[in-house]
C-alpha cells in the first residue's frame, strides 16, 4: 500500500473507505435491532413461546458465529468488496421478505419461517461484517484499534436507532412496514457502496495465519475472549425480555424503542471518550473491572432485583434511570477489551503483523457472538421460568463474577503488566489515525 501524505486527513480516497465502511456497520445493526420493540409481542400473539422467541433472536448472533469463520476463507478467494455487496444484498432481501411472515397464521410455520429468514439475514450480517474488518485490517494496519473503535460508535449508532425506527414504524404501518423499509434502506446502499470502495481500493493478499487455538492458550488473550462472551450475553440479554415486560407496565412500541435508545445510545457517545481514556491511561483491565461491575449494578437496578426491596418497583422512570447505567457500564467493559487482547497477544510473543490482526479479530467476532447466541436464550427461559426481575438479577451476577474473575487474575497473573515501550503498543497508538503501510 501507498504511504500517506504528511496530513493523512487529506487523503479522501481513505476517507471514503471509511465512510463506506463505517455505513455498513451502521445500516447493518440498525436492520439487526430493528425487531426489538415488537417481534416479541406479535410472535406470541400467534402462540410462540418466550423461549422460543429468545431462541430466534439467539440464532442471528450464532449463525454469525459460525459464518465468520467461512467467510473468512472465502475472502480471499472471491474479494472483500464481492463478499461485501453480496451480503448487504442476501441481509436486505432476507429482512424485507420477513415482514411478511405475519400473513403466516399457523403458529408452526411462522415459526419456522422465522427461523429460516433470520438465519439467512444473519448470513448477510457475517458477510459484511467479515469483510468489512478484513478491509480495516489491511487498508489501516497500524491503527486497527483506532479504527475498529470509530466502528464500534457507528454500531452503537446503529444499534441504537434500529429500536427506535423500529418502534415508530411498527406504529405507523403495522409489522411490514419496519422490515420493508429497513430491507430497502440496505439494498439501496449497494450502488453507493459499490462506487466508493473501488475494486483497486482493496488488496486481498494475506499472510500465513496465526494459529486461533494457539492464541487462546495465553492466559491473557483467554480472559479477554471470555470477557467478550460475557459482554456479548450481557448486549443481548434484554432483546427478547424487555418489551413485554415494558407492555406490562403501559408503555407503547415507540416508547419501548425510545428506551432502548438510552440504553445504548449512552454506550455509543461514550465509547470514543472511554477508548481514549483507555490508550492515555494503559489501565485498560482496571476499566473493564469497573464496566463489568456497572454492568452489574445496572441489571439489578433495572429488575429490580426482588431482594431490593427498598428500590422503586415497576416505575418506568426507574427504568429509565437504570438503562443509561447499564449502557455505561457497556463502554467501559466492551471498548477496553481489544487493546487489552492485543497487548498480552504481543507481551506472549505473537508477531506484530496483520495476522495476529487477523486471528485477534476473529476472536472477537465468535466469542463477542457466542456471548450473544447464549444471552438471549437464555434471558428467555430465565424469564419464563422465574419471571423478569430474577432473569436480570442473573445477569447481573453473570457481570459480577466477570469483575472478580477479571480482579483474580490481574492479581495472580501478573504477565499482563508489560512495558509499553517492549510491547510496542503506545508507539503505534501515537501514529496518525489514517496511516496506510
């Protein structure tokens, strides 16, 4: 690749890049949380179980799990950009024709047709997800961290406004409309898409990868995959459990989506704030300590827990007030979480290239998505069986043992405490935002 000029904010065929890039998370988790505020409620009018509905959620985040890996393969075979577009396509066309499950009145169909389109949604997400980090690893190898964290705000944006539009559209026109609107938005970035990430704008050359299993045999690099687990169950525990506890206490499909919006809109403008406080500060395990314990608190507040007998019990305004404290909580305990990998990656002689990139962010891609397959399926039965404020006091609990365990380690395992000028780490981090190797 090209050296930068001397004001990398000059360069806009890099700007573009990431503008593009940066476009597909957001329309991407926008689609993916756009059922939120209503599925749950039409699934079980038409006799789905709350098991069963956290089971659909469940599946995107586990199809992508499993899919990651294939379209890691199939990238340099076919291209990023190629894998790109066609997933936004597949994601777009699989979105649009489920607003048209609701016309499917047996409870057995719908449901397998639920199934079956979330799948093949999920399937375009993976695409475009794979493909777009690929595209930041090579484009940007020097400033991955950097980048992947201005990606993770277009998510939160995304993953923020994808409720809300939800909600107000379910609304406006019914169950179609969300899914048709949505569906189309993403479809029609293709062209866009397509014009501004050039064929010559992406290398497909890689290196001989690092070995995955390998990678999760350091003791450091473990901790931080189980931490994304945990973050990713923590994310996705509430998808399937929320609305109908919010239609419990009155509230309509807009405002359940408006609520969401405070729970992750507050990750969102927080997470660049936190990253930048993490790299001036190193103490990135002491953050996610902190986010994991405020995750914590959050849930139990948020039930609230029946042991808590002296909070507020089902006042939305209670609720709106925990909300923001788990989305906080989220920041501190998700953004720390790849320097942190990266730094004991190299600490434990892992080379400084853009495979250990690679093999670090397909780490993050399954664990983050195993987390996120296990927490609403299980955030369903929990709330089936024990009923709302139970099943968020347990992921409250899940948040806590992540702290201690995270505190045990940094106790006991001290190899994590490198020199920055050995590692490398605060060197890199001081370079240019958009420099290109």
């Amino acid at each position: 690749m090209e050296t930068m000029p001397e004001r990398p904010w000059a360069n806009a065929r890099m700007i573009i890049i990431l503008a593009a890039l940066y476009l597909v998370y957001f329309v991407v988790f926008a689609a993916y949380a756009v059922y939120v505020p209503f599925f749950p409620s039409e699934a079980e009018s038409k006799g789905v179980s709350s098991t069963v509905v956290g089971l659909i959620f469940g599946t995107y985040p586990f199809v992508v799990f499993i899919f990651s890996a294939v379209f890691g393969f199939l990238i340099p075979k076919y291209g990023a950009r190629f894998v790109l577009l066609s997933g936004i396509f597949i994601g777009g066309g699989s979105l649009i024709l489920f607003g048209f499950c609701d016309s499917l009145s047996d409870t057995t169909i719908f449901t397998v047709f639920c199934f079956l389109l979330r799948t093949t949604s999920a399937i375009g997400g993976a695409a475009a997800e794979t493909s777009c980090m690929s595209i930041l690893i090579e484009k940007f190898p020097n400033n991955v961290g950097a980048v992947t964290g201005a990606a993770e705000t277009f998510t939160g944006i995304g993953f923020s406004l994808g409720p809300a539009l939800g909600g107000f559209l379910y609304s406006a026109g019914g169950f179609k409309l969300p899914f048709i609107v949505m569906g189309c938005a993403m479809i029609s970035t293709i062209p866009a898409i397509a014009a501004l990430l050039q064929k010559q704008a992406v290398e497909e050359t890689r290196e001989e990868s690092t070995s995955f299993f390998k990678a999760l045999r350091i003791p450091g690099v473990f901790m931080s995959a189980l931490s994304f687990v945990i973050i990713g169950c923590s994310f996705g525990y509430l998808e399937p459990i929320f609305e109908p506890h919010m239609k419990q206490l009155g509230e309509n499909s807009a405002q359940i989506g408006l609520m969401f919006l405070l729970y992750s809109a507050v990750y969102a403008a927080l997470a660049p704030a936190i990253g930048w406080l993490g790299d001036k500060t190193k103490w990135y395990r002491g953050f996610l300590i902190l986010g994991f314990t405020g995750f914590g608190i959050g849930y139990l507040m948020l039930g609230p827990a029946p042991f808590l007998t002296f909070l507020p019990q089902r006042k939305v305004w209670f609720v709106c007030i925990s909300l923001p404290i788990c989305g906080l909580g989220g920041g501190f305990s998700f953004v720390p979480i790849m320097p942190d990998l990266v730094r004991s990656a190299r600490a434990n002689g892992m080379p400084d290239n853009s495979s250990t990139y690679a093999v670090l962010s397909s780490i993050f891609g399954c664990m983050f998505y195993l987390g996120a397959t296990i927490g609403p399926s299980i955030a369903g039965i929990f709330s089936e069986n024990f009923g709302f404020q139970w099943a968020t006091s347990i992921a409250g609990f899940i948040c806590f043992g992540q702290a201690l365990l995270l505190s045990a380690f940094t106790m006991f395992e001290p190899a994590h405490r490198i020199n920055d000028a050995n590692s490398g780490l605060a060197e890199e981090e001081k370079r240019p935002i958009l420099v290109s190797s």
